[in-house]
C-alpha cells in the first residue's frame, strides 16, 4: 500500500513538474515574440533584454524537464521486480 502511495505521490510530482516545464517554455515563446516585434520597431536594446529573459525560461523549462525524468526514473526504481512463472525458456 505505502509502494502504491509513493508511486502515485510520485506521479503527481512528476505532473507538476512537466506542467510548469510546458508554462516556462510557452513564456519563452512569447517573450521571443515580443522581442522580435521590438526588434522590428527599431527597438534593438530592450530586445536584447527579453531575449536573454526568455532564455532564462528556457533554461528553467529543460532543468524542470530534466527534474521531471529524474523522478519518472525513481518511480520505476521503486516498482518491484517481475519475475516470470512459466518456461524458462529452456
């Protein structure tokens, strides 16, 4: 019961991290948008400025990613191993 319960606390942990991976990078994506539409209005500088924000959004997302796949794999750890009962294959 508590090997289910960790399993699924896990998972929602997991949830959460991807979902907040997905907000980062879509914030990028719009900051990217804003840049380019500053850049474009001849507004070089503060461009620059939301490039290197959006960058920092970006970087967040692939570490929450990454964060996210590290407690997938702890959650496969905990699952207990399968053995097989029938042939041996012999």
């Amino acid at each position: 019961m508590a090997t289910r319960r960790l399993r699924y606390a896990l998972w929602q942990h997991r949830r959460s991290l991807k979902r907040q991976a997905v907000a980062q990078e879509s914030a990028a994506e719009r900051l990217f948008g804003l840049a380019e539409i500053l850049a474009t209005a001849g507004r070089p500088e503060p461009a620059r400025r939301l490039e290197k924000i959006a960058l920092r959004f970006r970087v967040k997302a692939i570490c929450l990613t990454a964060r996210a796949e590290a407690v997938d794999w702890r959650a496969r750890a905990w699952q207990p191993a399968r053995q097989s009962f029938g042939s041996d294959g012999r």
